[in-house]
C-alpha cells in the first residue's frame, strides 16, 4: 500500500492559492487489489481553506494530488 507524502499546507484552486487552516477529517480508499486494471488507491483530507471547505485526494497510485469538490 502506498503512502501519501506530507500533509499538504495548501493546494491552488482557479490559479489561486489556499493557505489550509485546518483538516476536518481524513479516510482512505482501498478496493479492486485483487485486479490490478479495477485497483484504487486513494487518501482523502476534507480540509478549511479561506472558510470553505475542500475535498482533496491524493491518488497512491499515480502519485498524484487532485481537487476532487468543494462543500460549500
């Protein structure tokens, strides 16, 4: 199982960038190991930025960060 790197700090959202001020939670996605074509791998951090809230997902196996919504 892959890790994510060091909690980001902040992310860039519409070329701008938010300063994270807190993380609201935390939780993994792990299913499809048995079929490497179906596998994911992913660490989710709802976090506060700006006083909104963002989903961002690091995908393990693409070793890659992404916005994946807003909340409010």
């Amino acid at each position: 199982m892959g890790r994510a790197p060091a909690a980001a700090v902040a992310f860039v959202w519409r070329g701008r960038r938010h300063r994270i001020d807190r993380v609201v939670e935390l939780w993994v996605i792990e299913t499809g190991w048995w079929n490497d074509e179906t596998r994911v791998s992913r660490s989710y951090s709802r976090v506060e930025a700006d006083g909104r809230l963002f989903d961002l997902c690091y995908d393990r196996l693409a070793k890659a960060w992404s916005l994946e919504r807003t909340l409010n």
